[in-house]
C-alpha cells in the first residue's frame, strides 16, 4: 500500500517536487527492502519519514541519495528522472546526506572534516566561516580530533559540514540516534532555522515527538511501504497504531 | 557555484533552486546498474575471452594458409587484434576489481577507524 498526497499549496501542483520517488523497489543484493515507495517532497518543504527499526526510512535515503539504484520504480529531481544518477554527481548536484552514525572522519581535526567538503568547489575559507558561523562551537574545537569531542558536537559538524556545501536538498537520518534529550532539542533548534531558510528536507526519524513539530508533512513506514502521509497532527494519531501492528505482526 | 550563496543564517535562495534544477539538468544518468564494478568485470572477461578466441582461430587460420603468404600475413593481423582485445579485457577486469576491492577497504578502514576511536573515548571516560 502506498500513499501520495496530492494536497498542498496551488503552486505545488505546478512545479514538480524537488524529490519525487515513483514506486521504488530496492534493497541489497537480491533482497528488496523497499515494496514500491511513492513519496514527494516540494521545495522548501520539511518531510519526516517516522518507522520503527527495519522499515526501510535509511534504504529511502539511500536511494534518494543515490547510494542504492531503484531495482524498479524511478527517481525525480525537479521533474527529471535521474535514476541511476551516481551519488557523487547527486552531491555535486545538491544533494547531501547526513548519514545515521554522523558520518564524519574521526581521527581528523573539526577543520579537516570540514576542509572534505571543498568537493564541491568552495573554497575552504569560505566553508569554515559559513560553518563556524552556525555552529561557533566549532569554531572553538577547530583543531580538536572529531571522534574525542561529545556526539551532539559530532553531530553539529556533520550538520555544518552538509550545510557547507549549500544543499539544495538535504536528507537527515536519525539525527538523535544515541544522544541526550537536551542535546537532541538542540540539534532540532539547528533543524527548526535551516527549514525556515527554506532549504527541502527529508528527514528520518524512528521517535516522533522531536520532529512532528517541524515537519510540513509526515510519513509513516512499515516493512517497507510508506503506509501513511499527512499533516503531522493527523500522522501523530497514527503512529502509535502504526508501531502497534509492527509489534503485533513482529510477534 | 553560486554567485548568490547561502547566507550565514542559511538562507537559500531562489537562484540555488534554480541553479540545483540546472545541475541535475545536465547531470549524466546512465540508467542505473547497481553494481558498475561488477558490469566492468564482466566485460573485462568477456572481452578477454573473445580476444583470445579471435587470436586462435586466426593463429588457425594463418598455419593453414600454406599457399598465399598474404592470407597468412591477414590472419597474423587478426591474431594480434584479438591479442590486444584479450589485452584490453585484462586491464578493464583488474581495474574494476581493484576499484571494488578498495571501495570495500576503504569502507572497512573507515568503520574499524571509527569504533577504535569510540573505543578509545569509552575507555577514556571509563578512566574519569
């Protein structure tokens, strides 16, 4: 079962989303994860993907990240299919990923793991000032090893380093994972400003009550299929029958 | 990039819209394998084992043209090709399986770099 909303503003309907997924299959090697995913997200909208462990939310980032090639179904950006598109030519294109885990070099300095991010042309002068402007924590750790600093620190520098390389769309995945409530509000505060500035984002959650408050629309997935999307308010009335029936089908 | 950036309080502009509907305008889809490196090796075989059949049969071909050194000296010709197709299937086979191999080294540095970093902290804050 699959569900795309066709609600939203008028403008919506005349520009195509900025991230369109037409019926995805994919998974690893011959083992499909993802049974047919319809999901849209429109410029300058914040989507959350909500599912318990298993469900298929990281497998959607990757597809849509380029990491993993659709076995069928197709992927749109602004319109064009670009299924098949290398994830490197997705990142250069705009596209970033803020992996589970955070995803950073930990035996490099704050300043090294930023300097990664000149793939995209900027300059790396540039690239510390934007990110130690956001986050002036960094700017205090530059020359510290990322692995020796907290995980909300991490964190912040695999969210400047995204930011750094000006997405056009940025899929987060599991922002909280392993951290302290404190910290997590903290982090989604970083969230709140950046989706003000209008920049699209796809984000994964597998607790909602961070996130629903963020999120222009929401989406609830389940062994692989995007079973629900919505309003968030609609989306937080669902989700505990939604984990429920995972449990129970689980069991 | 873009002449009209990302402000500092993360601004993003119109102009970054359209410049990213640009970039994916032009960017290359080449209708998605899922795995290249694995497509590359195959072809890397194939085309070494067509290489080598090519140069056989011509090898054949040139020690049974007793009468007429020119027909020899065509399927000599035809020998060396398929040597050098056999050639080229080689080293597209090695690259792609060098290109695999590291990607998963790499991968592999990475993870384990990462859990003996987070082992070191652990043991670090275990020490306080």
């Amino acid at each position: 079962m699959t569900a795309v909303e066709t609600n939203g503003a008028a403008d919506g309907a005349a520009t195509p989303p900025i991230l369109q997924l037409a019926a995805v299959r994919a998974g690893y090697g011959r083992i499909d994860v993802l049974h047919g995913i319809d999901l849209e997200l429109r410029a300058g909208e914040v989507f959350a993907l909500l599912g318990p462990n298993g469900a298929g939310k990281s497998t959607t980032l990757a597809v849509a990240s380029g990491q993993i090639v659709p076995s069928s179904g197709g992927m749109f950006l602004c319109g064009r299919d670009v299924t098949g598109a290398a994830p490197d030519a997705l990142a250069r294109a705009g596209v970033c990923l803020i992996p589970e885990g955070r995803g950073i070099f930990p035996n490099l300095t704050v300043s090294e793991n930023l300097r990664m991010a000149t793939y995209t042309g900027h300059s790396y002068h540039d690239i510390l000032e934007l990110a130690f402007a956001q986050f002036p924590r960094l700017g205090e750790r530059r020359k510290q090893t990322a692995g020796t600093m907290s995980g909300g620190e991490q964190q912040m520098l695999a969210m400047a380093r995204a930011l750094a390389t000006e997405p056009a769309l940025l899929l987060i995945d599991e922002l909280s994972m392993g951290l302290a409530p404190i910290i997590v509000d903290e982090l989604y505060d970083h969230v709140r400003r950046i989706a003000a500035s209008g920049l699209s984002i796809l984000i994964v959650e597998q607790f909602a009550h961070e996130i629903l408050g963020l999120a222009d629309r929401a989406g609830i997935m389940l062994h692989g299929r995007l079973l629900h999307t919505g309003p968030p308010a609609n989306i937080a009335g669902e989700l505990t029958d939604a984990y429920l029936g995972a449990d129970h089908t689980a069991s | 990039m873009s002449d009209e950036p990302t402000g500092a309080d993360g601004t993003m502009s119109s102009a970054r819209l359209a410049q990213f509907e640009d970039e994916v305008a032009k960017l290359k889809v080449t209708g998605g394998g899922a795995n290249p490196e694995r497509l590359g090796s195959q072809w890397g075989i194939g085309l070494t084992i067509l290489g080598f059949v090519i140069a056989i049969i011509s090898w054949w071909s040139a020690l049974d043209a007793k009468d007429s050194a020119i027909t020899a000296l065509r399927a000599e010709i035809f020998a060396i090709i398929g040597i050098g197709i056999s050639l080229v299937g080689i080293v597209i086979w090695v690259r792609n399986s060098l290109t695999r191999y590291l990607r998963y080294w790499i991968i592999r540095l990475v993870y384990e770099q990462r859990e003996q970093t987070d082992q070191l902290i652990r043991a670090l804050r275990d020490e306080k």
